[in-house]
C-alpha cells in the first residue's frame, strides 16, 4: 500500500485507511467473528491505519478493536481516535472530559499511547470552546506522551479556518467533502492546510453508500437531485462493467495532497476488495463521464451541526 507523510507530523499514513465504525454497529449488527477478522484482513491488506471513536456503538468499537489488536505489535498499526462526541446528542469537550476520554479510550484500546487524536464533530458545538478549552487540555496530554498529534474532525468547510486561524493543531479529518460528487474539501480547505503543513486527512469516499450500489440509506442527508444523479452515475458506471464505488475510491486516493483516506466495514470481503482497487489504476476517460453527470449537482451537500458553524 503506498503512503504518504501527514502533514508536518513525520507519520507516513497508507492512502487508503480503516475505518471502525462499523465494529459498533452503526450501520447494522455486527458479529463478534466479523469484527475481528475485518481488523486482521485491514492489517494483512496494509490498511495499518485504524480511526476509530467512543461514539461509534457507544463504546463498542474501541472494545472490540482493542480485542482485535491484541498481540499485534504496536508499531505494527498507527492508530486515531476521538472524543468530545459520546452519542447522537451528547457532546462534552471540556478540559475534565478530555483527560477522562483519554484515559478511557487507552483502557478500551488495549494501549499506552494513540497515535492521533480528533475532537469529534465539532460543528455541533460553540466553536470558541474549542480553541480555549479543547485543544490547550490536549496539548497537556500530549506532552504527558499520551497522544502523538491531536487534531480535529467535521462536515462545514467554515471550521477549518476558524480554528486554524487561532490554534495550532497537527491535522484535521474531512468526511464526505472530497467525493466523486462533491469535492470542496479540495476546492475550499486543502490549499489553505498544506500553506500551513497541517496533516489532511479524508474519510467517507462512498459519501455514507450514496456512491455505490446499494439501496441508499433513509437517514442519507443529500438533497434528491444529488440522489439522482448519483443514481444515473452508478448505471451509467454499470453499463461499462465498473463498480461506482470503485471508481468513487480510487478517485479520493488519487489526490496526493491527501494524505489518507480512511473506509469502513465490517465485511472482511468488502476490505480485500478496497485494496484491490486501490492497486489498480484510475479509469480517467470513464472519471471524465461520470463528473459530467454530476456536474449539474457539484458540491451540494446539507448543513451539519449549528447554522452558525456552516
């Protein structure tokens, strides 16, 4: 798997990351069996870097992924958690609640020291607590050698400048902003992060199944236009014998000023697959057709979190 350096930070991240989430249930029940091996198949495919968070199942994917990496060398894996998100509506990113978030996610983790660690969607908080509160309370955990680098995670392009602009941070995670679809994390954010050398970090190439071939979820936030164009563009890519979400993928690993973008399952199958493809070159002319396709419906997406944070 190729890799690239984060930021300023000396880690060298594989393009293609692990996402947990999956290990919580958040998307469907999830057994034990499979949780495991999606981590051992990620690790044997080189997807040695594993984002994970309190949030995803409330706890149960930190569990579970510490139970997975049991007896794995530690510098075998880098591995990302969160915190200040602990359930749909339960945020607290209090210097208290940090430090405890911290120790809780070691314990759960099976592990002395993360590799990095995000403020969780933080769109849905007042954004000045952040700065003054936040980040200083995970500056002192860092210099304890509890965390590595610390950094922050959200939806609106508007966070990534109100916070940079007054704090220092190490890297930030994007999601579903640098997609087939919609690609403002790139447009918007990305020249402004490199200027400063801060760590860019994508998750959510599938833009939560809207760019595959599955039935699109209920609780999918795009407005119908996008839905259809999505739609057309998965036919369109079928009738040329491709995957959408193939093409989906291996369009976000091309960019190379992103460092890593990270996809989750817990279908160890799904994971071998995203491996394959990411070996396997872009398919440009049939890129050139599908952006065409959604060009009409570019860069919509939906407001995430507080008004005044979008």
């Amino acid at each position: 798997m190729e890799t690239r350096l984060l930021g300023k930070t000396g880690l060298k991240l594989p393009v293609l990351g692990f996402g947990a989430s999956s290990l919580g249930q958040e998307f469907r029940s999830v057994t034990l069996d499979e949780a495991l091996q999606s981590v051992r198949v990620a690790l044997d495919c080189g997807l040695n870097f594993i984002d994970t968070s309190p949030f995803y199942g409330r706890g149960m994917s930190e569990v579970l992924l510490g139970v997975a990496l049991r007896g794995v060398p530690r510098d075998g894996f880098k591995l990302c958690t969160k915190l200040g998100r602990y359930d749909l509506n339960h945020f607290d990113f209090s210097a208290r609640r940090v430090a405890e978030s911290v120790d809780v996610s070691l314990h759960r983790l099976g592990t002395d020291h993360l590799d990095i660690i995000l403020c969780h969607d933080i769109e849905f908080v007042e954004l000045r607590q952040i700065v003054n509160e936040t980040i200083p309370a995970l500056r002192k955990i860092q210099k304890a050698g509890k965390v590595r680098f610390i950094g922050f995670s959200g939806y609106p392009q508007k966070l990534f400048r109100f916070i940079c602009d007054q704090t220092e941070v190490d890297c930030v995670l994007s999601y579903n902003q640098y997609t087939l679809q919609n690609t403002r994390f790139a447009d918007e954010t990305i020249p402004y992060l490199k200027a400063k050398r801060i760590g860019v970090m994508n998750a959510g190439p599938f833009s939560a199944r809207l760019l595959t071939n599955a039935a699109l979820p209920s609780w999918l936030k795009e407005p119908p236009n996008v839905k259809a164009a999505a739609r057309q563009a998965a036919q369109h890519c079928a009738s040329r014998g491709v995957d959408i979400a193939k093409l989906a993928l291996q369009f976000s690993l091309a960019n190379p000023d992103i460092t890593t973008t990270i996809a989750g399952s817990a279908n160890p199958a799904n994971i071998r697959q995203w491996a394959q493809w990411a070996a396997e070159p872009l398919d440009r002319q049939l890129l050139a057709e599908v952006q065409e396709i959604f060009q009409p419906v570019k860069n919509l997406g939906h407001v995430e979190g507080l008004a005044e944070n979008n």
